[in-house]
C-alpha cells in the first residue's frame, strides 16, 4: 500500500510544472518541500520503500520525461530513496503495528549488514589454494580404490561394516572396563595392545575398577578416509586396507575408588562421547578380519 501511494504522489508531482512563474500569485508552492514530504520518513527510525522499478539513475530517466534537469534537492532525494530500495535487499527488517496513527502506513525499518568473515573461503586462484585442491582430489582417489579393491576382495559393505565395527567398538571399551588385556589381543593390532595396555596401567593407578556401558544405537557413525597398504607393487592384492571412522555414541561410565565408592562419572546419565577409531583389514590372508589399528584424539 505504500508503494501505491508513493507511485501516485510521484506521477502527480510529474504532470505539474516544477518552475512557476516568479509572478503568478498566489506565493509559489514549494515542490521540493513536496517532493521531500512524500519520501520523508514516517516515524522515527523508519522511512518508506523505494520504488523496485526505478532504475539507480533517477534523475536521469525524469528528467528525459520533462525535458529539463531536475533541481538539485529532488534529484538527492529520489536518488537516496532509490539508493535505500536497493539496500534493503540486503537486509531489511520490517516491522508493522495495527493500532499506528497513520492508519494504512506501514513502517520499515532499515538495517544494513556489511560484515566479513575475514578470509577468502577455499582460494582455489592462488597457489596455495591450488595445491589444497589437488591434495583433495588425490585424496578422494585413494578413498576410491582402497574401497573398490576392499569390495572385490571382501564384497565389502557400508552397512554391514558399520554393524561389525560398532560391534568391536563396544567390545574394546567392555574390555578395557574389565582390564582383560588378554582378550583384547585379538582385536587389536599389536602395537595398539601396547598403548591400551599402558593406559589401563595408568587407570588402576587411579581407580580400583570402572563401569562403562553403551546405550544403543549409535548416534552416528561415519567413513573419514579409506587408505590401502601395498606390500608388493607387482601385486595389488597383497596389503592391508585401513578405514578411519567417526562414532558419535551415548555412553554411561562411573569409576571406583577401592573401598567401591563413586570417585568419577555418573552411571544413571548419558554422556554423547565422540570418538575416531581406524579399523585394518588384510586382503591376503585367508580368513582376516577388522582389527583396531589406532585411535585419534580430538
């Protein structure tokens, strides 16, 4: 409705002579008070819309209409309400009351954001940017072919893997709660057995026992990166494939003191926990299976 009036207000304004004769009585009618009086604003903090169809050059376009330059005061007027309709595509925020005094008007209020991140956001034209790109691209091929030759290989899938590794998942923190080292060699690799055993040492140091629990199923789990471990050039099957993934569970712990009184956690709530763990699988040997190679701190 503002839009309608303001277009009305503006076409009567142009089929009247902006220049009267110094001598025509009565006093001559201010048209630039008028013209200002049509744009000016409604309230304050507030000023009505542009027009959406004017063209930026506002003065240029009317006054081809009339055949003369327009005065300099109308020109910065329709030039700034023309300046403020294309801001307000940035950001506008409108705010309109039922009860105003001017009934029908409609308020708007103008707020311009012209903030910056700071950073140019992947800078693919620069050098370093080049180079990121690239890392990227191999690192989706090797992604590829470590899955592609795990599928030939093993008729590998998403969801059964996902089943298997949280499966273990689940094992390997059961374990370690039980300090049973003994079975956790067969789900680790060696040199990860050494850590876990190593932290289970510095553990009972602390506390004199543990309860963990898994509270099922999983938030979310998530492939990072496939790799594959070549072991001979000359045959492609003979390596190791590695997967890293990310879990995001609903854990319960509490921990023990000697005398079984609660020193840490809180068995009763659920703590979202989210872990990167990277499972090994070989391609060779007869009968292999996924074992955790490595965990990666956040």
């Amino acid at each position: 409705m503002a839009l309608a009036r303001l277009g009305q207000s503006l076409a009567r304004l142009l089929h009247r002579p902006l220049y009267l004769p110094p001598t025509s009585p009565p006093p001559l009618k201010d048209y630039h008070a008028s013209v200002v009086r049509s744009f000016a604003p409604t309230h304050t903090g507030a000023c009505l819309r542009g027009f959406a169809s004017l063209t930026y050059n506002a003065s240029s376009m009317i006054a081809h209409k009339l055949g003369g330059p327009l005065p300099v005061h109308i020109v910065n007027v329709l030039d700034l309400v023309i300046h403020l309709d294309h801001t307000r595509l940035m950001s506008t925020a409108a705010a309109s009351k039922p009860n105003s005094p001017s009934a029908g008007a409609r308020r708007v209020n103008l707020k311009i954001v012209m903030t910056s991140p700071g950073f140019i956001y992947e800078p693919w034209f620069t050098l370093s940017g080049w180079r990121r790109t690239k890392e990227d691209i191999i690192s989706e091929m090797k992604n590829a072919y470590a899955v592609s030759r795990l599928r030939k290989k093993t008729g590998y899938t998403k969801k059964q893997f996902y089943g298997e590794a949280l499966n273990i998942y689940k094992e390997v923190n059961t374990l370690m709660a039980h300090g049973d080292t003994s079975a956790l060699r067969k789900i680790l690799t060696d040199r990860m057995h050494s850590t876990i055993k190593n932290e289970l040492k510095r553990r009972q140091s602390k506390w004199s026992s543990v309860h963990w629990e898994l509270v099922k199923p999983a938030v979310s789990i998530r492939t990072l990166r496939a790799r594959m471990i070549g072991l001979d050039k000359k045959d492609l099957d003979k390596g190791f494939v590695q997967l890293t993934l990310e879990f995001v569970t609903k854990q319960k712990f509490e921990a023990y003191n000697s005398k079984g009184d609660v020193v840490s956690g809180d068995k009763s709530k659920e703590v979202l926990v989210k872990d990167i763990w990277v499972f090994e699988r070989s391609l060779f040997h007869p009968g292999a299976y996924w074992r955790v190679c490595g965990r990666i701190t956040l």
